[in-house]
C-alpha cells in the first residue's frame, strides 16, 4: 500500500518538470498526507474500526433484550458497578448503549467509509484526475473527523456516560439529562459535521472540475454521479444541524431556551429556563439533516452496485440515463419530505399531507434504481465473484427495506407502526443488508486495486453465506415485533404483555447478531492475510473504467500519463471484438 | 388480564377507527408482496438464466423492455390510490372530526417521567384549575387547591378508565420531556411534546383490560412507563367513578384528597 517512489508527472501541476524528487517525512507522507488515497485509506479504516465499535454496542444491548434482568457472564462484571450493577445492565447504560449504536453506525462508520474512503479513494481515479481538487482540505476533513469520532467514544468514560437520548436526541429530555456526556456528543458532532461539509465542497468542485478529457458528464461511471449527488446533500443539509447542535449547546451552557418551553417540572422540581423555546424545533431541524442523511447512506452503496454489477455482467448497465437521473431527483426529493419522521407530534391534516405526498413521490426513484439493476442482469453473463455475492443480495434487501417504508410514509398506517420495531427492521434493511453489503462489495472489488493484491475468494463467499443468513435472522423477526405492537428503545419489553407474547424473537434476533458478528472473522482475516498474497494483474477483474488505468497500487499523482476518455463506462461484450470488454481509456477501437 | 391474545401479528382491535387502519396495512403489505415476489422471480430467473458458463455470452444491445414501464406506471397509479384513496381520507376522518366534547368524556393527561396523571373533572363536568407551578410529589397535575370546580375532580396514576361505546377526547401534556401515549389495542398514538396540549379522541368497541406504553424515548425509566387501560361497561364506569370521588370537601389544605396516590385504584 505505500506510494511507490516513482510517481506521475501530473501530480505537479504547475512544477516544470525536471525538478529532483522530494521525499517527505513519513508524517507527511502517511499522517497529515494531503494525497486523496492516503486520506481515503485512513478514512476506511477508522469507519471500519468504529463499525465494528458500534456493533460491539448492539452485541451488549441484544443480551439484555433477550434476557432481561439476567447478569452477563464473564463482560458484564468487566464493565463497571454503574454500567452493568452485579453484571446485570442499568437502563442508563442501555439507553447509552441504543443512542451511540445510532450515532457511531451513520456518522462515524457508514457516512465516512462510503464517502470519506471509498469516494475518497476511487473518485479521483475514475474521473482521471491526479488527486482531490482541495489535498488540504481533505486532509483537514479527516482530521476533524478523526477527533470527533474520539471524543464520542471517550464519552462512554466520562461521570454518568456517553449520551443517552437516541440519536436524534430530542429535547427536552436531551437537556434535562445532565451528564456530560450529552454536551459532548453535541460537540463531537459539530466536528464530525464540519469534517463531513469541507469534504463534500471538495467532491463537487473535483468532479466538475477535474474530469480527464474526453470525459463528459454521461460517460462518467455511476459511482461517480452517486457521489455527485451525495456531496450535494451533505452540503445543503448538514448546516441545520450544525447550527441546532449550537443552539443546543447554547441551552445546556449558556441559559438559553431554543428548545425548551417555560414551566417545565423536572422530577419534581420547576425547571429553571427562560422558556419560549420549542421542542419541535430541535425536531425539524433535525430531521430535515437526518432524511437527506439516509440517502447520503443509500447513494454511494448503489453506485458501488452499479460498478460490481456492470464489471461481472459482462454487459452495459441497463437505463444509465434513467438511473443519471433518478438519482438526482431522489437527492432532490429527500429535502422536502423529513417531516414523515414527525407525524405523531400533532401535525395537522395539511402538512402531514404533503409530507406524505412527497413521501411517496421519493418511492418512484427508488423503484426505477432498483428496477434498472435487476434489469442490468437480463441478457449478461454473471460471474459470481465475491463483489458480486454482495451486490446480487443488495437488491431483495433494498427492496424490502424500501418496500417497508411505504407503510411508515402513510400517515394512518403510521399511526399504527411508528417507534415500533418495524421502523428498526425498516432502516437497517437498507443500511444493513443494503448498504453495508454494498460496502463489502466495494472492499473486496477494489482491494486489488488499493493493494495489489486479491482476497481469497474462497473466505470471502463463506463471509458472504454466513453474513446473509444471519443478518436475516437479526432484522426480519423485528418486523413482527412491530406488528404485534411493540415499541423501540425499551429496557424490558417484558413488561408489557404483547412483549412477553412475542419474547421469542428476541432471543432469535440477538443470537443471529452474536452469529453475524462471527461471520465477521473470516472478513477481518481475509483482510490483512491477503496483504501478504502475491500480486496480481493489474486488472484482475477485467472492468472498463478509468481507475484501472493507473497501475495497483497508484502511486502519488496517480497516473503515468493523463488518461483520455474515448467511450460509454460499461463497454463489455462488444460485437466483433476479441476481449469482453473494451475500457474507457483504451485508444484502440 | 387476558394475554392470550396477544401474538404475532396485530392485537385485537377494540376501537372504531382501528378497522380503517389495519385494512390499509394489510393492503400496502399485500401491494409490497406483490412487487417483491413479482421483481424476485424475474430477479431469481435472470440469476439462474444469465450465469456465465462456457458458450454463453452477454448481450451487448438492452432488452426493448416494454414491461417495465407498464410496472412503473402501475406502481405511481398503485401509490396514488393508496394515498388518496386509502391513507388520507381514514387520516382525515379522524384527525378533522373529533367527537363534539359535550358528547364526549373528555380526560386530562399530563405525562412525566415515569407515569401517566390522568385527570377527570367529576360529577360537576369541570375540570379544576392546573398549573406548573402547583405540580408537585403530593399534586401530580398542579391542581389549584381553591378552585371550587376541582373538588370533585378524580386524579389517578397509570390508571385510565373509561367506558365501553362512548368517544373519549383525551387532551395530552406532558410536564417535562417528550412521551407518546400509545394504546395499540386502541390504533391510537399521540407524542406529549412539553408546551403543548394535544387531544386524541377513540371509542371503545368492548370491555377489557388493556395497556398504554410509552412510545417515545424518555430517560431512564421509559420502558416501565405502563399505565393500565380499564375500558368499562358503562355501569362498572359509574361504580368507579362514584367510588373514586373525592368526599365533600371542607376547606381544602394543600394535600386535598383528590390526589388519591397512595390510595388503591380500582
């Protein structure tokens, strides 16, 4: 993986050529590097280790939901007198446990692995450019990723734990809790915020700017429009919450009442806050981020589909344009219909309309993306290689993640099913068995690239196998918990008698998640034992677009020459011709 | 109380809105089963059809695929019915037509961490005056101890009672942070959002012993904040409610005796 010495002439921009090499220290060149592969790789492999954090979390929790009360043999003692009192879990903890879940999973894993690594590393290589149009500014996105993500998981540590009202944090109950652990969340996520907008200003200037010639926007490979897209959401909604984030840390430290209505009795107690504030306003402001952030989780998982399944289709995508322009009326969209998390708080017949009528608006794209990628498989040739095991199981679990949304976007079925465990199974479809498949799918895709190396494929199908069963047997139960009434975020669903009717499940659910986590080891193995494989072609995959060009590793500047582009991204299976696939970038027609 | 019939799908449904309510989940599930069993056959056949092996080989040119844009179109005309058709009518029947107050029994809920204050203005049909500032251990709602119209109001603690084929109007509050009053059996669901007063309205179909849950994150005690839900017959309603009627009240100090918490509710 290390920037081989020799690299492109391109990387100096407006350097004359002939200048001596310059070497740069090795905290330069591998810590506050500027390069967008170095930046990438970091980013992966800090989301990668806070998914795994994150799910550590949701192992602990699933114990208690399977055996309420019960002390947890051997961690639970490791873990404290305040946490787990004699083994057995605090509601406190629990609910710290549920609200960093939610946190670290979207802002620290999926948003910067999908964005932060994967478009880092892969953007600037598809679109032929030597590196980001900003190398500062990526670096600094890292860097204020990077402590932001520390200072949540140092919050666990501090008196009275890490936050503790979901990750929507919904005031009032989120400044009424006076740890201050929640004061730190709010401050994590300005930086975690601030990381995620000077990253995205970087993808939109880059890829408008820096296109290889020959490149225009209809030959650009689908990943590249997903992040296009993706970095246009992030832009536009992330400054509410960051400004939310403010006010709240404004309420919990300076007196003030954004969010807090006069006369509150808190245990007992008057409240003291000048009041005139609305909790509903935290709400807004909220979601109106958080429903754009979903597709900011969705978009660059299927633009990783899209490259694993045109690459081992042997043929074309089927409807680029439409999927072009699905996915931007899908980013469009997702700014206009986040009050569909709100439709219980006493929203009138008019709003709640139209948010139910965009709502199902945004349903269209979807089906159309979808629709184009089961398409795309009709009339190829599918190879079954690893990346493609998990773009192929992407498909039916978006579907039925997407699916289950429709009945949550009406507002008299939502009656019914909002805060059950049906909203739970309906999201981690998509960002579980969705999105993180397609994650999987990109790392076992473009290892080759990154490293020189191919995984063993033979592990990386039975990580597939195991992952698919068991990830099914963690969220499809939650379903049901949901039509039998169940709410979410509860300590002890054995309290309530349609909780006991159900407990089951439960136990199902939680041993399928410690099963999922198992599954896992083949992966993490296969990922560092294949650094030491021999190396392989430089396109081993035999795929069209423009990343493949440079050689694997690249080195800094990425590529010897400046590409040109002569063709379509998915030029496979070509009448008349002796290979399957003709490349963007090859000069011979 | 009956857990029997509690299980895996719905719990029975003891209101008169509820139908509406679950006949459209069951359609959308049936609209959902049937793209997903629609799109997985072609997906499994195209899986099956198209594998790479030896003499076979993909097709450059994309399908003329027709049946695709029929299925697009049916799913917007399929959605456009569900919502217009399906989800906004039972949504606005129910949000815009409450059931006059004079014909309803109209309760006060105020939420807090960890229990439901429900507040019933008695046999005068007025309720007693509350404020914030009276709340405390001994006065869950802040009932103002001189107003005369609230001597013979009724308080009670995760007890809501309430008879059997007469519309409720519930008004929620809540006096600290966000709850959600939730009673599946009844398909009702509304947040308690501090600053707010909210009211809900339902009608019971049967008697029976049902219960409320919170259904918004509330701290710590979320999970246990369980109210009993008592639909009466109509004379078991009387029963209690005379039952639970504070006695004629001399000159009141500030424990009055309409906050029954210690007292055994029926």
């Amino acid at each position: 993986m290390s920037a081989s010495k020799t690299h492109g002439h391109a990387a100096h921009g407006g350097h004359d050529a002939g200048h001596g090499h310059h070497e740069l220290p090795f905290w330069r060149k591998y810590v506050f590097s500027v390069d967008h592969k170095i930046i990438g790789l970091q980013y992966a492999v800090t989301a990668l280790v806070f998914l795994f954090f994150g799910f550590t979390l949701m192992m602990l929790l699933r114990w208690q939901l399977a055996y309420p009360g019960q002390p947890l043999p051997v961690i639970g003692k490791l873990l404290g007198e305040s946490a787990m009192p004699g083994g057995v879990m605090a509601p406190e903890f629990y609910n710290q446990l549920g609200a960093m879940h939610g946190t670290i999973m979207v802002f620290m894993g999926i948003v910067p692995l999908a964005v932060g690594g994967f478009g880092n590393y892969v953007v600037p290589l598809q679109i032929g450019a030597p590196d980001m149009a900003f190398p500062r500014i990526n670096m600094a996105s890292y860097w204020a990723f990077l402590p932001g993500g520390i200072l949540m998981i140092a919050s666990f540590f501090l008196p009275g734990g890490a936050a503790q009202s979901g990750w929507t944090n919904y005031p009032p109950l989120s400044e009424v809790t006076q740890t201050p652990g929640q004061t730190v969340w709010l401050f994590a996520m300005v930086l975690l915020i601030t990381s995620s907008l000077l990253g995205s200003i970087n993808f939109i200037v880059t890829i408008v700017q820096l296109r290889a010639k020959g490149l225009t926007f209809f030959r650009l490979p689908f990943f590249v429009h997903a992040q296009f897209v993706t970095s246009f959401l992030l832009l536009l909604a992330f400054p509410p919450l960051e400004a939310a984030a403010v006010m709240q840390i404004m309420d919990r430290l300076a007196n003030t009442s954004f969010f807090l209505p006069a006369g509150l009795v808190v245990s007992g107690e008057q409240w003291h806050a000048a009041g005139g504030g609305s909790p509903l306003l935290w709400q807004h402001l909220f979601w109106f981020l958080a429903h754009p952030e979903v597709y900011v989780l969705i978009l660059p998982a299927m633009g990783i589909v899209a490259e694993v399944i045109a690459n081992n289709t042997r043929k074309p995508l089927w409807g680029y344009r439409l999927l072009v322009y699905s996915a931007i009326f899908l980013g469009f969209m997702s700014f206009v219909v986040w009050a569909h998390h709100m439709f219980m708080t006493g929203m009138g017949t008019t709003m709640s309309t139209f948010f139910q009528t965009t709502t199902m608006i945004i349903s269209i794209p979807s089906v159309v993306i979808l629709t184009c990628f089961i398409m795309s498989l009709y009339g190829g040739a599918i190879r079954y290689t690893v990346p493609m095991l998990f773009a192929t199981a992407f498909l039916p679990m978006f579907a039925i993640g997407g699916l289950t949304g429709l009945p949550l976007g009406l507002t008299a079925s939502d009656i019914y099913l909002h805060d059950t465990f049906y909203v739970i199974a309906h999201f981690h479809y998509v960002v579980a068995p969705g999105t993180i498949f397609a994650l999987f799918a990109g790392i076992y895709y473009w290892y080759p690239k990154v490293t020189g190396k191919q995984m063993n494929q033979a592990l990386g199908k039975v990580h597939f196998w195991l992952s698919f069963i068991f990830i099914n047997g963690v969220f499809m139960p939650m379903f049901f918990q949901g039509m039998a009434g169940l709410s979410r975020r509860l300590y002890d669903p054995t309290i309530y008698a349609h909780g006991r009717a159900i407990q089951g499940l439960n136990v199902l659910i939680s041993w399928s998640a410690w099963g999922l986590a198992l599954a896992q080891l083949p992966f993490i193995w296969n990922f560092f034992a294949s650094l030491r494989h021999v190396k392989v072609a430089e396109n081993p995959w035999q795929s069209t677009t423009l990343e493949w060009a440079a050689p694997s590793p690249p080195p800094h500047g990425n590529f010897v020459t400046p590409p040109v582009v002569y063709r379509d991204p998915y030029q496979y299976s070509e009448p008349g011709r002796s290979t399957d696939f003709h490349p963007q970038f090859a000069r011979e027609a | 109380m009956d857990e029997t019939k509690y299980g895996y799908w719905f719990p029975p449904d003891v209101s008169t809105h509820g139908v509406q309510i679950d006949q459209l989940i069951d359609i959308v599930h049936w609209f959902m089963l049937i793209l997903f069993v629609g799109w997985g056959i072609f997906f499994v056949y195209c899986l099956i059809k198209y594998r790479a092996r030896p003499g076979h080989a993909a097709t450059y040119l994309p399908p003329k695929a027709q049946f695709t844009k029929v299925i697009e179109v049916s799913v917007i005309v399929i959605e456009v019915l569900l919502l217009f058709w399906f989800s906004t009518p039972v949504w606005f029947a129910y949000k815009n037509h409450p059931p006059p107050e004079k014909d309803a029994l109209v309760i006060k809920l105020v939420a807090e961490q960890f229990a439901w204050d429900f507040h019933y203005a008695g046999k005068d049909g007025k309720f007693g005056r509350t404020s914030e500032a009276s709340m405390s251990g001994d006065n869950p709602v802040g009932m103002d101890p001189d107003d005369p119209d609230g001597k013979d109001d009724i308080v009670t603690i995760n007890q809501l009672h309430f008879p059997v084929n007469k519309p409720v109007i519930v008004q929620i509050s809540s006096k600290d942070v966000i709850h959600s009053f939730n009673i599946p059996v009844l398909r009702v669901k509304q947040d308690a959002v501090p600053g707010t007063r909210i009211p809900i309205w339902f009608q019971a179909t049967k008697p029976g012993h049902f219960e409320l849950a919170c259904a918004q994150l509330c701290g710590l005690g979320h999970y246990r904040m369980r109210a009993d839900v008592l639909i009466d017959t109509p004379e078991e309603y009387a029963k209690w409610a005379a039952e639970n009627a504070p006695p004629p009240a001399e000159p009141p100090t500030s424990a009055a005796p309409e906050n029954q918490q210690g007292a055994p509710q029926k």
